[in-house]
C-alpha cells in the first residue's frame, strides 16, 4: 500500500496585510501566582510613581509655604486703618428709677426661696416628714423622690439644679400637702421649663382628671381617680399633683387624701402659690 503524502501545512499569515488591521493585543505579563486575585475583592496597591508624583507635590507646597513665610517677613508691617465712630450725643433727662422690691420679680427669687412658700393653714398639723428640714431640700434629697435616685441625680446636674424650698401640713387626718419650690440656674439649660413637661408628663399616665391653672398659661393639676398602686392600705391611698413654672422656678404641688382629692381644693391651692411668684 502506498503510503498517505502529508498535508501541507497551513498558509502563514501574509506579513504586508492588505488593509488596515487592528492592532494585535500585547501578550499579557506572566501571572503571578502569589499575588491577591482583584476579582477576590484584593486592594489594589499603589504604584511607586505615583507615591513620587506625591511625594514631590508635598514637598513643592511646603518649599512654597516657606518661600512665603521669609517673603513676609522682610516686608514692613501694614499699618491699619484709625477707628472711627460716629460721635454720640449724650442723652437728656433723668435715668429711669429702678423698680422697688415689690415689683422686680428678680429680687423676689434671688432673696429667701423659703418666703415664698405658702404659709402653713391656721389649726392644720405639722408633717414629721420635715423635721430638721429647715424648709431646704438638697440635691440629694430632691432626686430620691425619684424613682431612679442616681439617674435623677445626673439629671439635675445637667439641668443646672441651684436649690428646692419645700413645706407641708396635714389637716384634720382628712389630707396632706408637700409644695416645693425648685429653682434652677438657667444659664445654657432652662431647667424650670423642662421640670415643669417632664412632671406633667409623668403625672398624666393612668386614669387621672387634670385641668389648668389660671394665670400660669401651661401649669396644670391632675387628680388620680384611683388609689395609686401599693398605697390602698395607707391612710392618705389618694394622689393629686400640680404642676407650674415661672422664670427659673418650677412648682410642685402633691396632696395625698383619704378619699379622691377635689380639683378645686388642689388648683386653688396652685393658684394662690403661684401668685406669691
């Protein structure tokens, strides 16, 4: 049998193409095998010319920086130009006449916080619960009425708390009352505003029936229709609250009844306290 001739081999590519051809593409760079696959998320390091290029515009704006400092330095000052003002007239008359004491609400709360509490009613009892009191409250004392003592106490703090005046009575074996006065500093915080919401708030969650306090514009009382929760067995199980602002003092009212505190008794009761503000 004869034996097959071989196949020519393919024609090689012509080397003068007769028309434009693209560029061939450049053999790619041999892979490294140690290197972070990008298509893995890997970052992408920088190059050294472009931590050069860098470099070198970091060290032309401090030559530049420089350059100008030592420019500056040998110029003369610039003098400024004079001030001027228009010349004023002084004024004529006679200064106003400050107000007497009766009438600058300042120097009512800057003086004895304590005078200003209602006085205690003619025949009503002394409350144990003041005894060496001295009809102050620190700051101690007044967040440990709070049901978060320590809380409270940083809250004060914050709210620029200055001092509490507090007093109380009992009448008859029928109620008692605790009125405090707080007063707060109010230079960047103003406290008596936000004690006065955060006590209205508080006061009307539960089944309570509330009801403004005339001549105080937000001040509110509220009246608990139930014996407030844990104290059924006490003498005084009935809870009613008032609460008011003016200028840097908050007011606190609380009457404690044996029977559902009246509205009236207890929004008369704030009424007349927030007029001696």
């Amino acid at each position: 049998m004869e034996e097959e001739p071989a196949r020519p081999a393919a024609p090689a590519a012509p080397t003068t193409p007769e028309g434009p051809q693209p560029a061939a593409d450049p053999e790619p760079p041999p892979v490294d095998e140690a290197a972070p696959d990008a298509a893995a998320g890997g970052s992408r390091r920088r190059g050294r010319t472009a931590l050069l290029i860098a470099a070198a515009a970091v060290l032309g704006l401090v030559a530049g920086t420089c350059t100008g400092v030592l420019v500056q330095a040998d110029r003369e000052p610039t003098k400024l130009p004079p001030l001027s003002q228009a010349a004023l007239a002084p004024s004529t008359g006679k200064a106003p006449k400050p107000l007497p004491a009766d009438q600058d609400r300042r120097v009512r709360t800057d003086g004895d916080l304590r005078e200003l509490l209602l006085k205690k009613p003619r025949g009503a009892d002394e409350v144990d619960w003041l005894e060496g009191s001295d009809g102050w409250m620190d700051l101690a004392g007044y967040a440990g009425t709070f049901g978060n003592p320590r809380y409270e106490y940083e809250h004060l703090l914050r709210s620029e708390f200055r001092r509490a005046a507090i007093t109380g009575w009992e009448v008859d074996g029928a109620y008692s009352v605790e009125i405090r006065l707080i007063q707060y500093r109010q230079e960047e915080v103003l406290g008596a505003g936000g004690a006065n919401a955060s006590g209205q708030y508080y006061a009307g969650e539960g089944g309570v029936d509330d009801g403004g306090i005339p001549g105080t514009g937000d001040g509110r009382v509220h009246v608990y229709d139930r014996p407030v929760p844990g104290l059924e067995a006490a003498p005084f199980p009935y809870q009613a609250e008032a609460h008011a602002r003016r200028g840097d003092i908050a007011m606190e009212i609380w009457v404690s009844g044996a029977k559902r505190v009246e509205k009236k008794m207890i929004t008369r009761l704030a009424e007349r306290q927030m007029e001696r503000l």
